[in-house]
C-alpha cells in the first residue's frame, strides 16, 4: 500500500470511529462534543488563517501575497505542539507534515510568479522535510517542463508516481507543461 492510499485510510477511519462514537452517546453528550470539536475546529481554523487564505491566494493568481501567506503558515507550523493541529488543517492524503506542504505551496506560487530557481530551493526544502511527499515532484516536472527539459520533467514526474501520485494526472500535467512551453511569451510556437 502507498503512502497516499494508507493515509486515505488512516483519515477515513479516523472519520468512522468519530462518528461511531457519536451514534452511540447520548444525545446530550454528543450534542457538547459535537459543540466542542465545532469550537476545536474554529479555533484551528483562526491559528491556521494564513494557511487558508494563502491557498486562496493561490487560486486567485496572487502568487506573491500567496508566498507571504505560506511562509507565515510554516513559521507558525515549526513551532512547538501545533504541529500536529496542521494535520485536521489541510488533510492531504500525500503528507500529513504542515511544514513541507507549506514549503510547496511557496514553490508553486513562486512557479505562478516566474521565480523558477527560487521555486526549486523551496520545493526541495518541502522534500527535504518530507521526502516522500510526491507533491513537489510534480512541481519540479513542471519546472523543468517551462524550463523546456523534458527529460527532468518525465523524470520528476515518474518519482511522484512511485510514490503515489495518480499515473493519469501526472500525464495530463506534463502534457499541458509541455505544450505550454513550447509557446513562447509572444504566443508563436517554436
């Protein structure tokens, strides 16, 4: 079994233990535990404020204020014991590491802005925190793919489906990549 697969399970089943918990408590008790996890759940959400708009900073092509916005969140993530509340924030079934996710969400932002070799230092930093992750493969094809290295790219690409990336959108990513590459700035193919 994959990583992404046995994280998929993990997340599921922590799902169905939740609520074969509540189906079987009180009313009155699942009620307050219910209530309290919603509070749990907004309290997350405020200390992982940058995080949430930084993605959709990213959605919306604001590709420097999604940078600061990550940075903030991996700053914040390093520290002490939230570590793990990253982990109910994002729900990734590729890592559950807060800090690697944020690192490749300032890679693909960077990528977004055209800071290519900045991009790269960032998504090898997610690497190296978690090396397993098969995100910032994908992102480094990419890169490499702009860059018009289609080797790397395949590369790249193949790693991220070693490690539990989906075959298919990885082919679909290299081939928009490359085709978007092959069209310079000024809208003429090579």
């Amino acid at each position: 079994m994959k990583r992404p697969q046995r994280n998929l399970f993990v997340i599921m089943a922590a799902m169905a233990a939740v609520y074969s918990i509540m189906t079987r408590l009180p009313w009155q008790a699942a009620a307050a535990l219910g209530g309290a996890a919603l509070l749990a759940l907004a309290g997350l959400a405020l200390w992982g404020r940058d995080y949430l708009v930084a993605r959709r900073r990213l959605r919306r092509r604001e590709w420097l204020e999604a940078v600061e916005g990550f940075q903030r969140f991996e700053r914040k993530a390093s520290k002490g014991g939230w570590r793990w509340a990253s982990v109910l924030l994002h729900l990734s079934i590729y890592s559950f590491d807060g800090v690697a996710i944020a690192r490749n969400g300032v890679g693909q932002a960077l990528i977004g802005a055209g800071q290519l070799d900045r991009a790269v230092t960032w998504l090898r930093s997610a690497l190296q925190r978690d090396p397993q992750y098969p995100v910032p493969y994908v992102n480094l094809a990419v890169v490499a793919a702009m860059r018009r290295d289609e080797t790397n790219a395949r590369r790249e690409l193949s790693r991220a489906v070693e490690l539990g990336y989906s075959a298919a959108d990885a082919r679909r990513i290299l081939h928009r990549a490359l085709l978007e590459a092959k069209t310079d700035q000024g809208g003429r193919n090579d």
